[in-house]
C-alpha cells in the first residue's frame, strides 16, 4: 500500500533522536502499510509516540480542564460538538434559544479543531505548546485523546479534571475508520483495505489498540471513580439524545434548569449538533483540519448497524466473538 498518511502529515525530520530511538527499541508491527511502535500497551505512529511523550511530560492540567477521549471514529465529532454547545449556552443563559448568537463557535469552526487532540495536535512537536493560541476560548479548557486510560493519567498527576469517553460498536468503528482512510487516499471503498483492517483489529495491532483494551481501560475507570469518568455509548446516545445529554450536562457541571428544558433548550442543542446540520455549515464543506483532513470527510451516516452493509456476517461474528471474550467479566456488554 502506499505511504501516504491519512491522519497527519508526518515528517522524519520533526522526530527527536529520543522519539526515533524508542521508537526503535519497542516492538513493532506494520499497519496499513506503514510501522506502529507499542508504548504502554498500545500501538502508536512515531509521532503520535513523541506526542504522547511530550503530553505526558509538559502537560499542565487544570482542576476545570474537560477531556473527550475515544477511539478513533466512535463518536467523537459528535460528542465534541455537544460539549462545545453546553459550555456556550451556559455564557448566554439570558437566551431562550442556546443556539442563536451570530458568533457560535460550531458556526465557524470544525469541532475537531475547538477540542483538539492533545497527543496528535498540541503536543506532537513541543512539550510546551501556547495554548493560549491554540485553544478556543471556552472556559473551562477542551481537550481530546485517543490513549488509553492508563496512558492519559500519567499526565494528569492526580488531577480531578472530568473525563468522558464515548465508546461505539466495534464493528461500526471498524467501518467508519475504513471509509475515512479510503477518503483521505482517494481510494473509495477499497476492500483490500477494509479487509486489511479487519485482521489488524482482530490481532489487536491497530492505531490506538486493542480496540477492547481501549474500552476497559475507561470502563474501569468510570467504575472506580464515576465523578471523574463518564463512561457514555454511542448507540444510547443516538436512542436517547435527550436523555444522554443531560446526563453529560450534569457530570459537566452545568445541569440544564428546569425552564431550559420546558422552552426547549436540549432539542435545540441537539439539532444544531446533529451530523446532518453540522455536515451542511459552509466551513465543513471546504475547510481543512490542521492535519490536514477535509472536513466533510468526518461526516457520513452517523448510524447505528452500518456494519452490516459493508462487513460479512462471518466477519461481524468474529469481532463479536472476540468483543464477548475480552470483555468478559467486565461488566460490560454490548
């Protein structure tokens, strides 16, 4: 396969001689045609590795910091944007329409760049990046990641700072991943790729995974400490969108009141977060993200059971196989 990046432009020359080295000396598997190194249990690209190091390093959390954490395409344009949204309304709570003012941050800005990610965005070059110029400015401060619990902690230091992780089916996070990297490589619905994908997911050798070690690495740590994770579901969300979104809004702090709910205010948050209006907005139709990424890449179908049009039964059931064996005795199903 060819070399080209679909996550980020990456260059040897912005590697330090610490990074390469590590790099080097930790084991290492090919995924779609190119190395992952496994650090801490889970497999990076070189420069996601030094950002993860200079996260861990550099990283100076705040008690009020919010943090978005996922695996790659399980949700998290989504979350990010409802994030945004009730952090905003609660600036303007003289409004009845939460949605209204002319200067909305989700009107002109990509919800991946107003949450970015600290290990892929911030921190990948420098320890110590001016947040200042690079954050929006929300307060309280978003971030997003995709490492695992474990991972992310190491550069919390003990901070009390809210979590909340958005997990997905594996099966549809498998198919979302894939039509993405056929977009970004021009080449739409490539099967070998698809096909590629799947046996790297089923070895546990991908981006950011095990995809199952991702998902209870926060599983346990929304069990130990429910006040500091948020564990939601990607499929409750989209059967319950009102019901999940005030319950992000009250581990956030900024419960929605009673008269916010009697005028309408978490249906309107809702629509204007929805893939389909944010998919239309003029800046997610040309812009790009810092990686380099079209905006309307991130927008696709948003549904639930997508897998089924894409991945074979037998395939489907092997993932499950696999789900029910990691997860067992977790707690969690799916």
């Amino acid at each position: 396969m060819e070399k080209k990046e679909f996550w980020i432009n990456l260059r040897d020359e912005d590697l330090t001689e610490e990074t390469k080295t590590l790099f080097s000396s930790l084991p290492s598997e090919q995924y779609l045609g190119r190395d992952l190194c496994n650090y801490q249990g889970s497999w990076y690209y070189d420069s996601f590795l030094q950002g993860v190091l200079n996260f861990q390093r550099g990283f100076q959390p705040q008690d009020t910091d919010v943090i978005i954490a996922s695996f790659p395409k399980c949700g998290t344009l989504w979350l990010k944007s409802l994030t945004v949204a009730l952090f905003e309304r609660s600036k303007n709570r003289s409004s009845d329409d939460p949605t209204s003012h002319h200067h909305h941050p989700l009107l002109s800005n990509n919800p991946h760049n107003l949450v970015p990610v600290l290990e892929m965005n911030l921190y990948r070059d420098t320890q110590n990046p001016d947040l200042t110029t690079k954050l929006s400015s929300s307060s309280p401060r978003l971030f997003s990641t995709h490492t695992p619990f474990h991972t992310l902690q190491e550069a919390l230091k003990d901070s009390p700072c809210k979590i909340v992780y958005i997990c997905r089916d594996a099966k549809d996070s498998l198919v979302s991943r894939w039509h993405i990297i056929c977009r970004c490589l021009n080449r739409e619905e490539d099967r070998s790729i698809l096909e590629s994908m799947f046996e790297s997911f089923c070895s546990g050798v991908c981006l950011f995974g095990p995809f199952w070690d991702h998902i209870l690495s926060y599983w346990k740590g929304s069990v130990e400490n429910p006040k500091h994770v948020l564990f939601m579901r990607y499929d409750q969300m989209k059967t319950d969108p009102h019901g999940q979104l005030k319950k992000l809004a009250e581990f956030l702090g900024c419960p929605f009141s009673e008269e916010e709910e009697n005028n309408g205010s978490v249906a309107k948050i809702l629509e204007m977060c929805s893939l389909s209006n944010l998919g239309s907005l003029e800046v997610n139709k040309t812009g790009k993200s810092i990686n380099g990424i079209d905006y309307k890449n991130h927008f696709r179908k948003g549904i639930v059971g997508d897998w089924k049009n894409h991945l074979t039964l037998e395939m489907g059931n092997e993932i499950d196989m696999i789900m029910e064996e990691k997860l067992k005795d977790s707690g969690l199903k799916f």
